[in-house]
C-alpha cells in the first residue's frame, strides 16, 4: 500500500532522479523507492577494527591535529563507502 507524503529534496537531487528514471524508462517514484529502499536495506559493517590498522600519534605532537585526522582511518576501514 502506498502513502502519500511530502518530502523536501535537493533541486538537484531531484534533476538528477528525473533524469535516471527517463534513462531507465521508470517513472520518478519507482526511482525514489528504489533509492530509499537500498539505502535501508544497506548492511553496515560490524567488522572490528584491529588497533594495527590505526594510525598511532605520539603524545608530542604538536600542530592542528584535527579529530578528523584521528579518525579518518578508522572511518575509512568501518565505513568505507563513506570515504569515497
């Protein structure tokens, strides 16, 4: 069973659906359900981390050493469609 709802989208998220639905000869819902639908099937990794793979800082170090910096590695092995 279908809903009706508003939803508030990206003008050019919404360009770039029309335009894969046309391409694909789909109408822009079947796009959108299809989008959402692999966005909430998508299994996150449970994959643990090994402390070998993380990049290890002296407590010396001096500088802009940023958070992101500290994690980056650690996102790019547990998330890595993320750091794409």
């Amino acid at each position: 069973m279908a809903i009706k709802t508003t939803v508030r989208l990206d003008e050019t998220i919404v360009k770039e659906a029309k335009r894969k639905a046309l391409d694909e000869d789909k109408t822009f819902q079947e796009v959108v359900d299809l989008a959402l639908r692999e966005f909430l099937n998508k299994k996150i990794s449970t994959r643990k981390v090994s402390i070998d793979e993380l990049t290890a800082y002296p407590l010396e170090v001096k500088g802009n050493l940023k958070r992101e910096d500290l994690y980056k590695d650690y996102l790019e092995i547990k998330f890595p469609a993320r750091s794409k």
